[in-house]
C-alpha cells in the first residue's frame, strides 16, 4: 500500500470515530438543533415583573419550604432564652398556642398569640413591615435580581401572598387554639417582625 492510500484510510478512519462518538440532536420545526436545559441552571429574575417573580417563587417553593422545613419553636425559644441570637436571623416556624387577641386597623393589624409562655404579635392588614418570609428562605437570593430596590420590593408581593392564604381574622378567633405558620425576624434576641403565612384554627 502506498503512502497516500494509507494516509487516506487513516483519515478515513479518523472520521468513522468521530461520527460515531457524535450525539445526534434533534431539530425543532425550523430546523434548528432543539438544546435541552441545564437542570443546574440558575433562573434569573431580571426580566419579570414582582409578581410574576413571586408566581415563581411562592407556590413550587417558598410556601412548601416554609410549611415542611420549618424550625422547631422549642429550639428558637430555647436560643433566645440563652441570649443566643445576637445577629439579625430570620426563620420559618410552627406556632402551637391560643389566639389571646385580634386587633385590626385599616392597615396594620396584630394577632396575638400565647405559645407555652411567649406571647407573639403576628402582623395582618395592609402593611406588613420587614423582610421575614424573603429573608427565611433558601430560595430568595440577592443574585436573581437585578438590584437592591428590586430585592427589597420582592417582600411586598411575599406579604401580600401570606395575608391572602390567613383570610380575614376577627374577634371571633381570641380564644381558639390555633396552628400557625409564620416567617419571624429575631435582631439582638428579640422578635422583631413575624408574619403568619397560614393559620388553622383548631389546632393541637
């Protein structure tokens, strides 16, 4: 064999082996190649509105995490009766107790409820101050958006949701056992903000 046959049949070869490790891909209707998505992609938020960042957010994740990975309250009262949250902290948790009081303005509001010894002003109405619920879940990061205004505002439409899945408390519920769960904010080893993101009445 020559030379330049035997160059030719390594060629030849060559390229066998490489069509062969090819992955064939698919084509959309225009006939461009269909690329799948990067299940480890990270989802940026810069081009949606504050809703439908929250559409997002809300319902697949945030409610879930909070309702299925929350903090034990035993182990947070246990941390602030030992003067062990100094730095500003945010956490999802379960409250077991009696609503001892519902007071409700034309914008702000507080339910008041007794858990063993603590009494815990939950926020309803209008406004809701603080970044709770943002700043509680693993899912909420500062990376997603495209600035600090946006960020911030994210807590609105969070809030919003919360008071829409509670209802309309009244006067009727002081008394009730009751099941919450809630969003709190504890700065220097007190509660600062907490926001309920569901309420049973009747609970254990």
């Amino acid at each position: 064999m020559s030379y330049k046959k035997l160059f030719q049949f390594i060629g030849l070869i060559a390229c066998l082996n490489l069509l062969t490790a090819c992955t064939v891909t698919d084509l959309d209707a225009d006939g461009n190649p269909i690329i799948p998505k990067d299940p480890n992609a990270v989802v940026s938020f810069a081009d949606f509105s504050l809703s439908e960042v929250a559409d997002q957010l809300w319902e697949p994740k945030v409610f879930p995490e909070a309702t299925q990975e929350f903090t034990p309250w035993e182990s947070i009262k246990s941390q602030l009766d030992a003067q062990q949250i100094n730095t500003k902290q945010s956490f999802f948790v379960r409250l077991d107790g009696t609503i001892e009081s519902v007071d409700l303005g034309k914008m702000r509001g507080a339910i008041t409820i007794k858990v063993g010894d603590t009494n815990i002003d939950l926020q309803v109405g209008r406004i809701i101050k603080g970044n709770a619920i943002r700043d509680a879940s693993k899912y909420v990061l500062f990376d997603d958006f495209k600035n600090q205004i946006r960020f911030a505002q994210i807590s609105r439409e969070f809030n919003n949701r919360a008071m829409a899945s509670v209802g309309e408390p009244d006067s009727s519920w002081v008394g009730e056992k009751a099941t919450v769960i809630a969003a709190i904010t504890i700065d220097q080893n007190t509660i600062s903000d907490a926001v309920p993101m569901q309420i049973t009445r009747g609970g254990k």
